[in-house]
C-alpha cells in the first residue's frame, strides 16, 4: 500500500532525525535504530507524539464544519468541502477526509513502534523502581488505548458496504513494519480489534486520573487528566459496540452487540455517579456543562485545552467580528422541543409560529442566537442584538454572515469582544467522551433490549438516562426542561421501543450539535443513502411574521464515505465503498 507506506515511511524519518518540538534530544541528535533503546525520552517520545495528533479544537472540518454535511447546519462558504460533499458536487483531488485517514494511521505507527516487541515496557525510564513500574504500565496501556481510539475513528469514518455488498472496516496494523498491498478487513474484525486493545489497555491503565487515588504522584493522578484512563477505556467499547449494533452494521439485528453496548454505558454512568459523584463530591449529574471548563467533572476523556477565539470568529456574524461561516437551518431549531418537552408539532406544546421563539427547550437558548437574541456578559452587560431582518446587518447573504439567519452559541464564549481592549478567551477541549455521551449510549442500547423503564437488566432504566440528561441545567445556568416534572418523556417511555428510540435519536441531535456526532448517526441508523437527501431551510424574518425557504439540496453521493483515491489507485487489492466507483 504505497500510500501508506509513505505515511508511515515519513512518520519515521520525522522521529529518527530529531523531535526537537516534543522531546530535548541528545546533543549529537544520534538517533537510529541500534541504539533507541538509549534513549527513553524518545521511545516515551511515540507517545507523546501519538497525542498530540488528536484534535483539540471543534471549529475544523471534523466537527463544526462536518455539521454541514448534515440538517443541522450549512456552510457559507459554497465552495467548501463538506458543502460539495452534501451537494454531490466533491472530487478526488479535494476530498477532506484523506488527511484524517492519514492522520490516524500516522498515530497507529507511532504506538506500534512503542509496542513492537514490548520496547516500551521493557525501558527503564525512571530510577526509582516503584515509579518505573507505574510510569511503564502507564504507557503501555496508553499506546493500547491510542491505537484502540485511531482505530474507533477509522471504523466511524470509512467502515461501510462495499459494492457487492460486504461490510468492511479499515486495513488492520498492528506493526511498524507494513510491506506490500493491503486489503481492508471485515466491520467485524475491525471491532474485534478495538474492543482487544481496549481489553489490554484496561490491564495496565489506572481505572481513573485522580490524584486520590495515589500517593506517588510523579507518573500518576489528575497530571494526567487529558489522557486516556481505564474508564475511558470502557466508554470507548460502549461507542464501538453502539456503533456495530446500529441497524446499517447490523442487519441481522443482533441484540447481543446491543446488550454489550449498554452493559458498557452503564457501567460508566455507574463509576460517574458512585465514585466521581458520591464518593469524591465531584460529579453532579444536574449541574450545568460548561465549555470552557476542560477540568469539567462530566468529561471522560478530553483533548488537552487550546486558548484562542477560532469558535467565536466562526460562528459569530460579521457586526460582531465573526465570519458566519457556519449557519444552524431551520430544522435543528424546530428539534428543540418547548419548555414543557413537547415537541413543536404537538398541540400539548403551544408552539405559536408568530412567536416561534418564546416558550422553548432552555437548551435552544443555550445552543443558538436567534433574531432578537443578545450576546451578554456574565456581568448583565449586553454586547450585541441579532438583527436577522431583511436588509438586517445580521441577515443571511450579508457578508460574512450566516446564510440561514441563525447562529451557533454552543461553545462559545459570552465574555469574549474582539473590540475590547483587551480580548478575554477561555480554555476549551474536544469532549471525545463524557456524561452525554454515554447516557445518549445506554438510553438508546437499553432500549432495544429491554425498552424504556426496565431498570433492573442493567441498574438503570433507558428513561432514567434520558432524564438525566432533559432535567439538568443548562449552559445558561437555567433549570432543565425536565427539573420539575417531563410528562413528554414519560409517555413516549410508555409507548414502548420504538416511539421512545424516535426520542432519543432527537436528544442525540439536540445534546452532540455540532459535535461531529450526528455525520455518522445518520449514516449507522440509515438503511440508504435516499434517507441523507433532501431540503434544508433558512428562516424569513418580516414584520412581526416568521417563515422559511429552501436553502440547500442535498445529494449525497454515497451512505458513506470514500476510502481516498490516492490509497485506492496505489492499492489493487483495497476495496472502496459502494457509491464511489469514480474515486477507484
């Protein structure tokens, strides 16, 4: 696989010939192979830099702008890659995704070079014994859960149906030394492997990063907070077994994936509420989330925090110094149900559409800015008005504005002016897991084994989770729609299975916005790729009246997404997805 091998190839010359911007070298900078073994900053080195190709900022392609490629939002740019790829309009040359095709095997190769015949764990990197042992099995369990999650990210992106129907994952390596053409594995395998190096994982990492739980805390504790730990480990096998139990991976609707998927959320839920709540005083499943917390306690297992404005430059309009490069359509509002949890189309909701705003989910007002809506300081002081009116400064079609009169909030911050003397920004990570996560995970696994308000087949009930999740306050620090009482929740939990997966796939869209969570929803519920296309709207704003047109058609050319046409043309023997016969 010629393609790859120049990756790998490169990855290994960058870290023989000097890693000056993540380790000291050696003044000769001697590298090589007959003498690694010297050197344990270096091989500690695979580590590191296996870390530091994980995202940590929501406002790339992979998130923010992977929205786009979905109802919940539209690019402004119309050149942009995820707008072609929801137009049909994308081509080899331009395709986005071969860089994180790339970037995940670039870090599997780091972590193999760690692994390749236990180098890591037979290095001595600290000359105290007992802090050697703990820093070994520390990175030896960090190379198996780095290797575990560059594989979670290759299944979710390109595993998919062939042409002739086979379901395939991603080629599998599992060492540094990759000779000859190599040919992508079945979904199956490919889940058996990341569930095993999870498993191994899970032998050497400490269940959780907390200084609590240790008294030598040179290699161990909340140092370690950003990196992966034992229960992030569990976490991961809930989302890879959610994803192999979904029904496009799972015709034969096997419930033993969706057991394994719950047993694993549950058990996540159980260590968050027991041990990080109960025990430690730490975790409070009705507190808010707050995006510019990276130490927040509903976090799992995060990026290391980035400092800038990216996120507000992004979504904020062009009067507010923004680029409204990425526009929430018509039909992610309409998601938010109303304050009282019913949906807009529910007459039990008193949704008015000459006053489409009022009355809403506490979520929607948290989520996006909306005509009318202000930007205030936690101080009351109020920085801007949103004028989405026709000629408005805020109106789609303006420069710099977003082209469906709404605008992201989700993760931005209130604080922030670029006008101001000096420009305050806040600390943000990539949530790759939390709370939500798994509630959403085991709310929708437990379901489908034992419907909504079982509570004894896995501790909690799906309603329970679920509930968790509506009845919590918000980013705004106001009471959840579900504080007091979800009348809504519970009769779609009295329905049964499915009105209550209809629930949960809609709490999915509202809690993961922007996330880069709901691409491959769509994809693992879909059955083809009929039920990715169609319209998304704008809104019309006018005199006291509310309305919406078409903004863009949706043609997507496939249910999934292409193995890149450079690995493919340098391949004979690696199979694309079906729908991309022009990409071969």
């Amino acid at each position: 696989m010629k393609n790859l091998l120049s990756t790998l190839a490169a990855a290994a010359a960058l870290l023989l010939a000097g890693c000056s911007d993540i380790l000291d070298p050696m003044p000769n900078g001697g590298y090589n192979e007959d003498n690694l073994k010297n050197y344990p900053s270096m091989i500690r080195g695979f580590i590191i830099k296996a870390y530091s190709l994980l995202p940590n900022s929501y406002n790339g392609t992979e998130y923010a702008y992977l929205e786009c490629a979905t109802d919940n939002a539209v690019a402004r740019d119309q050149s942009h890659a995820m707008r072609r790829l929801a137009t049909g309009s994308l081509s080899p040359g331009d395709d986005p995704f071969a860089s994180w095709w790339g970037r995940d095997y670039e870090g599997i190769y780091y972590v193999n070079r760690f692994l390749e015949n236990d180098l890591g764990l037979n290095t001595r990197f600290y000359v105290n014994p007992e802090t050697d042992e703990a820093a070994r099995k520390l990175y030896q369990g960090e190379a198996y859960a780095l290797r575990a999650w560059f594989q979670y990210d290759l299944l979710r992106k390109f595993g998919g149906r062939s042409a002739d129907g086979e379901l395939l994952g991603f080629p599998i390596v599992t060492s540094p030394h990759v000779g000859g053409d190599l040919v992508r594995d079945s979904y199956d395998r490919c889940v058996a492997q990341i569930l095993s190096d999870c498993d191994k994982a899970l032998e050497y990492l400490p269940q959780a990063h907390r200084d609590v739980f240790f008294e030598d805390q040179t290699v161990s504790g909340s140092m370690n907070w950003h990196r992966f730990d034992g229960i992030s480990m569990v976490a991961l096998k809930a989302m890879t077994c959610l994803m192999w139990a979904s029904p496009a991976f799972n015709p034969q609707n096997d419930l033993s994936r969706w057991e394994k998927a719950a047993e694993y959320a549950a058990e996540v839920m159980k260590y968050k509420l027991e041990v990080d709540g109960a025990q430690l005083g730490a975790f409070d499943p009705k507190a808010r989330f707050s995006w510019s917390d990276p130490d927040s306690p509903e976090i799992i297992c995060s990026s290391s925090p980035s400092s800038n404005a990216n996120m507000e430059t992004l979504f904020y309009p062009n009067g507010f110094n923004g680029t409204g490069a990425v526009g929430v359509t018509q039909e992610l509002v309409d998601a938010f149900p109303m304050a009282n949890g019913y949906p807009i189309g529910d007459p039990a909701g008193g949704y008015d559409e000459n006053d489409p705003y009022a009355g809403r989910d506490p979520r929607f007002y948290a989520t996006v800015f909306y005509h009318n809506s202000q930007i205030v300081k936690s101080n009351g002081k109020v920085q801007y008005t949103f004028d989405m009116s026709a000629g408005g400064r805020d109106a789609a079609n303006g420069p710099n504005n977003s082209p469906t009169n709404y605008y992201a909030r989700k993760f931005l911050y209130s604080e922030w002016n670029k006008s101001d003397l000096t420009v305050q920004t806040a600390p943000r990570s990539v949530a790759f897991m939390r709370w939500t996560h798994m509630c959403l995970a085991f709310a929708e696994a437990a379901n489908r084994v034992a419907g909504p308000l079982d509570a004894t087949r896995f501790g909690y009930s799906a309603r329970q989770a679920v509930g968790y999740l509506r009845s919590r306050t918000t980013g705004d620090g106001e009471p959840g729609l579900g504080a007091a009482a979800d009348p809504y929740l519970d009769a779609c939990a009295a329905q049964g299975k499915e009105a209550f997966e209809t629930l949960v796939r809609n709490e999915r869209r509202i809690e993961l916005c922007f996330e880069g969570e709901r691409f491959f929803d769509l994809r693992r519920w879909a059955e083809d790729v009929s039920v990715l296309n169609g319209t998304v709207s704008k809104a019309v704003v006018g005199d006291s009246r509310y309305g919406r047109e078409p903004v863009e058609s949706r043609v997507f050319a496939s249910h999934w997404l292409p193995i890149p046409a450079t690995e493919m043309r340098c391949s004979p023997n690696l199979v694309q997805n079906e729908g991309w016969t022009a990409w071969n």
